[in-house]
C-alpha cells in the first residue's frame, strides 16, 4: 500500500517537474493571450511563435501542474466515444476525420521530439481494446468493423501480452506514449524569450472580446488581438458552452513491477467504468499505470476507496508491492462525444478549448494546431468537425438532459439537505466536512496543526455547494466541476474566486469553541441564476 495515504502525487510532476516561470509583473501587450499552461496552451503558443506571434501564456498555477501533469498519457486515436457511435453521432466521414486528427497529433508530438531533441520517453506502441467478459465479445468485433469503416487499421487476437486471460482483444498498432511533463518542459523552454513570455500564478479573472481583447488578471492586463482559452474548461463561461459539458474524476495508481513483463503497450478493457494500463521506465526502474474508477466530480462518496478499488482490480492480475504513486485527474467530457475547439459563440477573436474525455493528451495537442491555424487564418479541416458552437440535438439529446440535470438537483436540494451533524471539535486533523453551525451550513476544514477553517460552501461559478474530496483534500462541486484546496483556494475552474471565508480573516483559522456563527442570512437562489446572463465571454 501507499506508504502515506493522505497525500496524492503524480508519477509525471515527482519526475519531470518543468521550470518555474515568474508571475506577470504589469500590463503587457502582444498578439495572442493565452490562458492555460498545459499540453493545449503550449503547443498553440509554441506554434504561433514559429509562425513570427508574440504570445502571453498565463497560468492560474505552476506551467504543467493542471491536467497535463495528472494525466496517464496514452496518445490514441481509440476515442471514449467508441467508433460506432463516433459513427452514429458524427457520420463515417465526421469520424474518419476524428481519428485523423487524432493521429495527426501524435505525429505532431513525434516531430516535436525528434526535432526539438526531447527527452521524454517518446515511443510507437500498441494499443489493445480488450475484455474479459464474453458477453461483450460481440460488441468488441462491432467497434472493430466500425474502426475499419473509419480507415483506422486493426486485428482482432484471442490472445495479448497482459499477464492474464482475456475473452478477446482488438489491437491497433502505431499508437504512442510519453513523459508529459518532460515533454511539456521542452515545450515550455521554447516558448519563453523572444517576444513571447510565460506567466505563472497568474489568475484570468475577465476576458473582454473585442479589438483588440483584453484579459484581465489579478496581477495586471494583457492586451491582445487573439485569446485562447485553454484552461481544461471554459472559465469565465456561464451559459451555452458550460451546458455542454460534464467534469469527471478519475483514478490512478503507479507502481514497480516486481518481475520483469514486456508490457510496452496502451490497454483498455471493457468494464464501466473502465480501466486502462500502460507502463513507464524511469531512472531505471520499470513501472505500471493504472487509471479507472471514474465519477462525476463533486458525486463521488468516500473517494479515498477509489484507490484501494484500483489496487484490488491490480491485486488480481499484476504482481506487486507497493502503491508508489496515486492520483486523479480531472475528465471533461462533451455531451456529443467530441471536443468543443474553435471560437467561442459570439466571438471574433476568443478561442476555447475543452471536453476532451479521456483523451487529453491527445486531444489537446489537436486543439493547439486546430487554435493556431484559425488564428493565422490558414484552413484546417477539422475546423467545422470540432466547431466549438455546434450543437447536434439527436446525438446529444439524452446526455444533454442526464448531465445538465445536476445543476438545478444540487442548487435546491443542498440548501435543504440537513448536512452532517457532528460538532466542528469533532473533525479529525486534514479532514473537511459541511456542518451545521447555529443553523447555518459551513464547509469546515481542519488542517494538520489542528486548526479550524471555515469557509462558504457556494461555489463562487453559479452557486451550487461544494463536498469533501478525501482522497485529494480539496472542495469539489458536484455541478461544474470547480475545485478548492481545503481552506478554499481555487484550484479548477471554470470559477475564478475562492471560496468565501466565514469570518473574513484572511488566515481562515478559528478555534471552535470560540466560534460565533455570523447572523443567518440564508443563500438566495436567485443571484446565481442571474449569472447566467452576465457571463464576461459574451454568451457561450
């Protein structure tokens, strides 16, 4: 097991942590801005600056440390979405165009490898779509004859290289995986200088579409004719685009072989939900990922068990010891089954990015060539594909209904839920929970010195009440998807404020016995609704 269960840490950021950046210092202006340093940000960036832009990236936190460091890495044209309904949603012609893009991006990824001299573990592997259970075996052979339909080559095995049986197995070849972080790192490197500039611990708390756009930070304003918004989700967006997606959070163990397995290939097997394997040679020991347990953010009870679920799924097919890595990482998933990538709706010259499902790394690099060919206005192919404004009401319909009904169960329905009842001296060290405190509810938080902090449990996006992640020690909302560290520092969007404290210090700390609730004032519905209509993009 995991030597200390209370702490989370990536395989990539505890290996290949990139260069630190300085925080924007005062107004600047230059041709593109964008908001979001991860695989998304820097590949557009890094293109536009070979395309003669000045770029600025800014980054709410450390370039990397979002959801390009808490990734797997699998680089697939294997979509979550599946071929048939790829297919179905999309048209054959829709979905070869998907799987193009797809494995354009990988080789945009190998180029930048050999060409830039990146060391990060780039290797052509296989992939492999398996399942244990015979009663999918048929619909296995069916995503194998739809991939084929989309010119997407594959076999279908009876056997595979994992160390346990399996029903049946479709095998793509040429998939890739690598180090993202080392990767990001040399991207990284080759934005920074020049006319471009890379900003860390810089917040977007406005964008203003326009000409030319401004963004508006907490540290200054960057000026620009073009923004991209690549911050894993549309912040700043309250309306249409928001609707149209869903967060989810899904887990990941990595641990040392014990014995040695060729085991260089990407797996994903047929359970729901479902899990995926691949493995990782660093500093000379041979490890193996494995991600699944996926959950609506904000939904998921006791997520802590997530990882022991993971380990026991481990227990049963692979040998080893310890847990050396956990973590989770945060999946946008599009009610369609593709991502949104273009200009945002009513929009000249803000650009966004977002629902990549599981697919991330491979995805966002397709939203980084897509983005910076649209803003030098050269024609891409996919543009219409991954339009950020359509809207495809019979492939989306149902998920549509299913995924946009959280945010008006939760808005209501938390304001009325009598929360938990134990008294605020009753909360272990590092854990959070929402209590009743002289009627009112309070997102409590008591941190490892034994302190109390007491936060609003509204999140600050369109009101909905964050819960207690105990497997991560942050506030996760159940409606959007924004995250808060456990005294309410903004972690994820798409909200851009923190948590509202309590009592207003600025420590968050209280004793708990000294604590006097502030006057009941209730948490009116009705002001969160209305930001609906006053979203700083324009409507999305």
């Amino acid at each position: 097991m995991l030597n200390d269960l209370s702490q989370t840490h990536p395989i990539w950021t505890a290996t290949g942590q990139v260069k630190r950046f300085a925080s924007l210092g005062s107004d600047v202006t230059v041709d593109v801005a964008v908001i979001g340093g991860g695989i998304t940000g820097l590949t557009a960036a890094d293109l536009l600056k070979r395309a003669g832009k000045s770029v600025a990236v800014i980054d709410l936190g450390r370039v990397g440390n979002g959801e390009t460091g808490h990734t797997t890495a699998h680089l697939t044209e294997l979509l979550d979405i599946g071929y048939r309904d790829l297919i179905a949603n999309f048209g054959v012609e829709g979905g070869r165009l998907a799987c193009q893009a797809c494995r354009k991006a990988i080789q945009r990824i190998e180029a930048n490898v050999l060409s830039y001299g990146i060391d990060c573990g780039f290797e052509r592997v296989t992939g492999w779509k398996f399942t244990e259970n015979a009663a999918d075996v048929e619909a296995l052979e069916a995503e194998s004859e739809a991939a084929l339909q989309l010119s997407v080559p594959n076999t279908l095995a009876f056997e595979s290289p994992l160390p346990f049986r399996i029903e049946r197995a479709m095998r793509l070849d040429h998939q890739g995986q690598f180090h993202p972080m080392k990767y990001l790192n040399a991207l990284a490197e080759r934005v920074e200088g020049g006319n471009c500039r890379i900003y860390e611990n810089t917040r977007a708390l406005d964008v203003e579409d326009g000409e030319p756009c401004k963004v508006v930070t907490e540290r200054g304003v960057v000026t620009a004719k073009d923004v991209i918004v690549a911050a894993n989700v549309p912040v700043l967006n309250k309306f249409f685009l928001i609707t149209k997606i869903a967060a989810y959070r899904s887990y990941a163990i990595a641990f040392r072989l014990e014995r040695a397995w060729d085991s260089n290939h990407l797996f994903w097997d047929s359970a729901d939900p479902y899990h995926y394997v691949r493995r990782e040679d660093i500093g000379g020991d041979a490890y193996l990922i494995v991600g699944g347990e996926d959950h609506k953010t904000g939904q998921g009870a006791r997520t802590d068990a997530r990882f022991r679920e993971l380990e026991e799924w481990c227990r049963k097919r692979f040998a080893f010891g310890e847990t050396d890595y956990r973590w989770s990482g945060q999946i946008i998933n599009s009610v369609d089954g593709l991502p949104y990538i273009g200009r945002n709706s009513m929009s000249e010259h803000v650009f966004v990015a977002t629902g990549y499902s599981g697919t991330g790394m491979t995805f966002g690099t397709v939203a980084g060539m897509l983005l910076s060919d649209l803003i030098l206005g050269q024609q891409n192919p996919w543009e219409a594909l991954f339009d950020a404004t359509r809207v495809k009401p019979w492939a989306a319909a149902l998920s549509y209904l299913s995924e946009n009904m959280d945010f008006p169960a939760h808005l209501i329905a938390d304001r009325l839920s009598p929360g938990r009842e134990p008294r605020l001296e009753t909360l272990r060290e590092n854990e959070g929970a929402l209590i009743r405190v002289g009627g009112k509810k309070v997102a409590a938080y008591r941190d490892p010195e034994g302190r109390m902090h007491l936060l609003s449990p509204v999140c600050p996006h369109l009101g909905c009440y964050v819960n207690w992640n105990e497997a991560e020690k942050s506030w996760d909302c159940p409606c959007h998807g924004s995250r808060f560290d456990p005294v309410g520092r903004l972690l994820n969007g798409p909200a851009v404020t923190n948590l509202r404290s309590e009592a207003g210090d600025d420590d968050l700390a209280y004793v708990p016995e000294r604590y006097e609730p502030p006057p009941e004032r209730g948490e009116p519905i009705g002001p969160p609704l209305l930001g609906f209509f006053s979203c700083p993009l324009k409507p999305t």
